[in-house]
C-alpha cells in the first residue's frame, strides 16, 4: 500500500496568487517571496507612480511579466501555448510545469464585487502524477496520469478566456524541446510539422529542470502526507 506524496501547497493569502503559483511551482515555500515580485516590478517600470505590473494597493495582483521575470532568475522559461495546438503534441518529459492564467471574481469578505481578476494557478507533476495547485483550494486536486493531464488541458483551452504558459528549462525553450515535432517535405518540397505522439503513461517519471539553485529544483518527493503551508 503507497502512501501519499508530499504535497507542498500554498494558500490564497490577499491577491498573491501570482507567487502562490511560484511557489508551489518550485515546491518550496520561500523560492520567492511578496518583496521579491515588487521588486522585479519595480525593476520592469521604474519611476512611476502606479506600477501596471501589480495592483495599485500593493496587495498583489501580479502580471506575467513579473511571473516571467521571475522564473528567468531561476534558470527557466514561462512559454505561452498557442490553443490552436493540440497539447497532445507537448513532450511532458521535458516540462517543469504549467501556470494556468483564469478569470477570477473578486470578493471583500462575503461580498461579490463587480470586479473581474486573473487568477494564476500551477499544475505539476509530483511522484508520476499531475496535481492541480490552485491556492484557492484547500487541498492539491489530482489531475491523474499524463492521458489525464492533455484531457485536463484540452477542456481547460476550450474557454476563450484561459490562457496557459509552460514552463521549461533555458535549455529545454533554446532547443524547442518542449514539443514533440520533426519536419517532413511533402511531394512538392514544401515543409510539414508532423507531430509525435507523446508518451501517455509515464510511471515514475517527473519533469526535469535545469535550475541555478537546488531549492528551486524539480523534486522528486518523499511519500509522506500533504503538507499545506501557513498563512504568511
């Protein structure tokens, strides 16, 4: 009888689902931290009064450019996936993860604004298995295999208003490594991408990342209980 994995798994706190996604992108608590993302915000406007990469209160609310930021100062790549594609043709053996970009309601306390936010979420790969890591729910949600990863993604892409990133190694985006294709010529010379079939079931395999730093390492993780994090 296999135990659990050991699932590193952040809250929401506020509107810091941006490095709620980080985090329990790279599994470990403090990859990044709230001063860290206003700091690349900073960096990316300088001199302005209100930065467009965050909300205008401070409390969050951070845009892929920070998140891409960020990423690069670990050594990987957040790579936006065209939905005409099927994410059949992904190469799951050389992707560290997914940040899923969602529209969001807004809520102070019990009230439901008229607002509408982004919501950033991360999937991943832990122990042979894909778990969706939304900070907004309380416990890691399993996704299954890699079969019930591209079912997942497909019917999350069918919504006009999702959008999702993958997120690779340097080397791995260099190379084009993260999807399965190769070119033929047809009868008249002219090029064809033909995709590959991914790899559907992989036991024990997890993404690989080519990181500067090992806190920030792909893990292979010890079969232990879920572990949720504190509010920081």
């Amino acid at each position: 009888m296999s135990s659990k994995p050991q699932i590193y798994h952040e809250k929401q706190v506020k509107e810091l689902c941006a490095l709620h996604a980080l985090n329990n992108l790279f599994q470990t608590r403090n990859t990044f931290s709230k001063s860290e993302l206003d700091t690349i915000c900073s960096r990316l406007s300088p001199n302005v009064w209100i930065n467009p990469h965050r909300s205008m209160l401070g409390l969050g609310n951070y845009d892929i450019n920070v998140i891409m930021a960020a990423l690069q100062k670990k050594g990987c790549e957040a790579i936006w996936f065209d939905k005409r594609k099927d994410p059949g043709c992904l190469d799951l053996s050389n992707i560290c993860g997914f940040i899923l970009n969602v529209p969001s309601d807004y809520k102070l306390g019990f009230v439901m604004l008229p607002l509408r936010r982004r919501h950033w979420i991360t999937i991943r790969q832990i122990q042979g298995n894909f778990y969706n890591l939304d900070s907004k729910l309380d416990t890691p949600q399993l996704i299954g295999r890699s079969s019930d990863l591209i079912a997942y993604l497909k019917e999350q892409l069918e919504c006009k208003e999702k959008e999702l990133f993958v997120v690779v190694s340097q080397e791995v985006e260099e190379k084009q490594l993260w999807i399965n294709q190769f070119i033929l010529q047809d009868n008249g010379g002219h090029n064809v991408s033909i995709h590959k079939e991914t790899p559907l079931e992989t036991p024990d395999s997890s993404p690989t990342c080519d990181y500067n730093t090992r806190d920030a390492e792909c893990l292979r993780l010890n079969e232990v209980n879920c572990v949720n994090s504190e509010t920081f």
